[in-house]
C-alpha cells in the first residue's frame, strides 16, 4: 500500500486515539467530580485538619486544710519527629538544632533513640526549654521543617521531699504500664502516670481524661484556622486532699533532723494520718523529667535508702512496746493479776544454759506488775512469757492489728511477723524449738516484727478499746480494716492505760511529759544484730480523753527513752500549742 492510501486509515487510528484519551479524561472528571465527590472532599478535609489530643490537668493533692502540696505547672518541649535520625543520622533540621543548642551528638541520638523505643512518635530534644530557645525555634520555623514546639503540663511538688514516701510521684508511663492498664485508661507513650504512694494509689481520681481537637493547618503544618473543634473534652483530674497536716509533717519532719528512721501520728479515733514522715528522703520534682542515669544510680544503690517508705515497708522488732501485749495475755489467761509481784529482778535471769539479762545490769529489785511496765524490766516479762503458750501471746498481738497490712493504699506494705507455734515448726521443724523463744517474744524481740505504723495504730487502740480503723491517708478514704473487737477485759484496758501513764510519769518514758497534758505511753530499745539498738516510742494524748497517738522509730540511735521519747513530747507540744491548747483538751474538738 502506498504512502497517500495508508493516510485516512492512519487519520481514523489518531482520532480514534484520542477520541479514547478524552474520553477517559471526561470519565475521570466525572467520577472525581460526581461519583466520588464527597470521599475525596472528605480527604482534601482531613489533609487539612489534624486532631491533636489535648492532656488533662491531673488533679491537685493538698493537705487537710486544702494547702497545696502537689500541683502542675507548663513547661515546654522542643519536638522532632523520629524520621529525623532515621539510620541513627541526624538529618538537617535535627543537625542545625543540635548545633544552635550546643548538644552533644552521641548522647543526644541516644536519648532520643531511647525515647523512640517507648513507642513515641514525636521525641523531646531539649525539655523544659528557655524562652530564647523557643525563640529561635519559632522564629526559624520555615528553616526547620518537623520541629515543633511543645507545651504540656508537667507535675510540681512543692514540698519536695517532706511528703515523699506518702504523696509518691508520677513518671512517664512505661510498656509495664501500658500492659497492666490494658483498655481501662487511655494511656499513650508520653503520657504521666502514679507511681507510688498517693499518686498510684488514686491515679483513676487524680489523672482525668484526656480531651481531642480537630485544627485546621496549612501545608507546613502550623495552626491557621480560628477556631477548634472538640471531639472529646477535658475532663481535669479530681482533687485529692490527705488527712495530713502540713504544719505538723513540718514539725514531725524537724524533730527527727534527718537521722534515718520515721514517725507517725493518727488522730483518735477516725484513724486518720495527721503527720507520717520517713527518713533519707528524696526530691520527687526529680523524678517528673527525665532523670539522669548517673542520678538515678546514685539513688537507687545509696546505702542509706532514700526510696525505702520506712512508715510501711520497714520491719523491726519493737522491742519492750510488745510488754504491753505480753501484760494483757497474761491477764487474759489468769497467770497474772494487775497487782503481781514475782521474783525480783537482779538484773539477769537463769533459764537453762542461757542467762536472760535485764537493760538494767544492777536490777529492778522486786515490782509489781504496773511498776514492772513502767521501768520496762526485762526480768519480770521474761517470767510472764514462760507462763504464756505461743499462741496466746500471737493471739493479743494480732488482735490489734499486728502481723496484718493496715493500709491497703501502699502495694509494698509490710506485713511484718508475729510468729506462732506452727510458723515455728515451719521454720525450725516439729520438736526443734523450745519454750525459750518466749523469753524473746515476750520482749518484744525474737522474730517478731512490726512497722511503725502498725506500732501507732497499737497505741491508738490501747487508748480507747481498739475503737480506731485501719489508718487512712486520704479524706473520705474508706479503711481497708475497721476497727476491732479486742478480747481483754475492760478493767484489764483500765489498768492497762494506768500502767502506760505511769511510764511517762515516773518511768522510762518521762521526756515525753507535758505541762498540762497527761501522756500514756511506753519506751522500746530493739536489739539490732547489725549495729546499735534501735530507739522506739509510743505514746497517745491526753491520757484521759485521747486524741491523738504518736510512734517515733530512729534507727541506730539507742535508747528508747533518751532518744526517742523527745522527739514524740516536742511533737506534742507543738502539736496542742497549733490547737491553741493551754491546759488538758476536750476530745472531739477541731484536729489542725
């Protein structure tokens, strides 16, 4: 065929060509313009709007009279998303922020690459930055695309260590966290969560809800539109107010002038928790940012412990506290009474190949059951713990509360021992322990042990027949255990009180005295086989219409009675001037 007949046939392939090409033109105009316009509407609108989930504010926690002690301030973060090291590379925005801060490049691209691996998408190079850092951000914006500039709320501790084993602390949340939290909470990598104490313990009160935002942006990603659209609104966080006093967890705190120890004062006969206070503490502001490797180390492995929450986790023996059980199981079973007198103390005692020694080295000479209490001598408690079986001496301590969690706020409670014939033979095996372990029960030595606040809780329920709950640290917090039906006769309790007064009056606990106010109380020295005795104190006030019951426990310090006996009769003077309390007060009026 020839060039001039091939033309027409070639004429009708081309128009035929593009009659197809607009055709398909007009088919895809159709479909984008009718068929599908509102699908790809609806993406031209989420191209450019951008939902942004906005934290709640976590709710403050004050002490009783609403002074606040932790709350949230703003701090801001300057952000880079994690494709800006990809490859562990900084890439251009990364490397001129690295260079204007002056950062250092390794342990910056690790830090960063430690947050990636919490499953952030957006990772905090410099936190808590200056103003003229944000300064050079904004004003450079165009230069650092995927930088961002990031406010959130951060929390604050205003008093620092004072209330730190109590209150606890918040930290970033952890896989851990995300795990044990499943669906319940809407937690995301970033977000802060309670990790001790009050904060864990009341974190669904305290956290709130998370609200989300639909923002509409322009193509690099800043805020134009004028208005927000909320998706979901935030719901701040609930307040928590604790039953302590700020005032005198301040006196509690300076009384025991940081030697290692704690104490605690529940209020009669609500249970409630006016001053708890461990020592080594620390600075929970230290643990809402990141803290240092190096920091927390020195921490973590410091042998004096700052992190251990003496008030509940810390077990001792309690020493000649425990005599004042060892009396009321002694006058429950009947080898006993209020006015008995045994063989006088010549400061030791004989049983078997073992000599029980006294505090005293010279003897108490020969006391009546109440003096006995009074001067703590070991001897006559040695002669009552023979005349007890195991079990009855377990049985009065547990039926004030000893040996059990009291809390059920703090996880790592301790339970503490008050060991029984069949816990006995669990250790020792059947038939290879003897009678003689009660010369040491008796005392309050051996091995049973106790937390100070289970010893506070011991005071407060001697005072007034075991009418005082399991102690509470929040306001309307309900006890995890009430109060208890104790199984002593009630002129045993009478005399018992008689007894505990005689000790601060005349006896071992007299540095508790106050002017005006009688005090029941009762001095405890615990052998420590890794150094020097531990010195213990409990008392309540005033004797005949209690309101309050203090425990002091120092660590390594001595004595009982020269040690930590003053520091429970300062608190309580400070305690009733705070009251405006000239002489002996009424129970039932206003606790500070």
């Amino acid at each position: 065929m020839d060039f001039k007949a091939a033309l027409p046939v070639r004429r009708r392939i081309f128009r035929a060509v593009a009659l197809l090409f607009f055709a398909v033109i007009v088919c895809n105009l159709i479909n984008l313009m009718l068929v599908r316009h509102e699908h790809f509407r609806d993406r031209a609108l989420k191209n450019r709007q951008l939902q942004f989930r906005v934290q709640a504010p976590r709710g403050r926690i004050t002490d009783r009279d609403g002074i606040p002690l932790a709350d949230n301030r703003f701090h801001s973060d300057i952000t880079v998303p994690v494709s800006s090291f990809a490859g562990g590379e900084a890439d251009s925005t990364l490397t001129r922020l690295l260079t204007w801060f002056a950062l250092p490049l390794e342990s910056t691209l690790a830090d960063l690459q430690t947050q990636q691996r919490r499953g952030r998408g957006r990772v905090s190079l410099v936190r808590g930055a200056t103003m003229s850092q944000l300064m050079a951000v904004e004003e450079r914006r165009l230069r650092l695309p995927g930088a961002r500039v990031e406010s959130r709320l951060r929390r604050r501790y205003l008093w620092g260590p004072l209330f730190a084993h109590v209150i606890g602390y918040t930290s970033e949340v952890d896989q851990e966290d995300l795990d044990r939290a499943g669906g319940e909470f809407d937690y995301r990598p970033g977000d802060y969560i309670g990790k001790r104490g009050v904060e864990a313990a009341f974190e669904s009160r305290l956290r709130g809800v998370a609200g989300i935002k639909l923002e509409e942006v322009n193509a690099s990603g800043r805020i134009v539109g004028r208005e927000s659209i909320w998706l979901r609104p935030v719901e701040p966080g609930r307040d928590v107010a604790l039953t302590l006093s700020l005032p005198l967890q301040v006196a509690m705190d300076s009384l025991l002038a940081g030697r290692p120890g704690s104490a605690v004062a529940l209020a009669i006969p609500s249970g409630e928790v006016l001053a708890a206070v461990s020592l080594p503490s620390f600075d929970t502001n230290l643990m809402t940012a990141a803290i240092s490797v190096e920091r927390w180390r020195q921490l973590s492995e410091d042998p004096a412990k700052p992190f251990f929450n003496r008030i509940v986790q810390a077990t001792y023996a309690p020493g000649s506290l425990y005599k004042a059980i060892t009396s009321l199981a002694a006058l429950r079973k009947g080898v006993i009474d209020t006015t008995s007198t045994l063989e006088p103390c010549l400061g030791g005692m004989q049983f078997g190949n073992r000599y029980a020694r006294c505090w005293k080295p010279e003897g108490h000479g020969r006391l009546d059951h109440a003096a006995a209490l009074a001067h703590s001598c070991g001897v006559y408690y040695y002669q009552l713990g023979l005349r007890l079986d195991i079990d009855e001496l377990a049985e009065a301590a547990r039926a004030f509360g000893l040996g059990d969690v009291v809390t059920g706020i703090f996880p790592d409670e301790a339970a503490g021992n008050i060991p029984t014939a069949a816990w006995y033979d669990r250790r020792f095996g059947r038939g290879q322990w003897t009678r003689g372990v009660l010369l040491n029960n008796a005392i309050g030595q051996g091995e049973i042990l106790v937390t100070p606040l289970q010893m506070a809780l011991l005071a407060a329920r001697l005072a007034v027949d075991g009418q005082v709950p399991g102690p509470v640290f929040v306001r309307g917090q309900t006890p995890a255990v009430g109060s208890v039906e104790l199984p002593f006769h009630p002129r045993h309790m009478q005399w018992i009180r008689r007894a505990l007064r005689q000790v601060v009056d005349a006896g071992t606990g007299r540095a508790a005295r106050q002017a005006g106010v009688a005090v029941a109380g009762k001095t405890g020295t615990a052998e420590n086989v890794h150094g020097q005795n531990h010195a213990w104190f409990m008392c309540y006030a005033p004797a005949s219409a209690p309101e309050v019951a203090v425990v002091v426990m120092l660590e390594n310090a001595g004595g009982g009675g020269a040690e930590a006996a003053p520091v429970a009769g300062a608190w309580l003077r400070q305690y009733f001037a705070h009251n405006g309390v000239a002489g002996e007060p009424a129970s039932g009026r206003r606790l500070p």
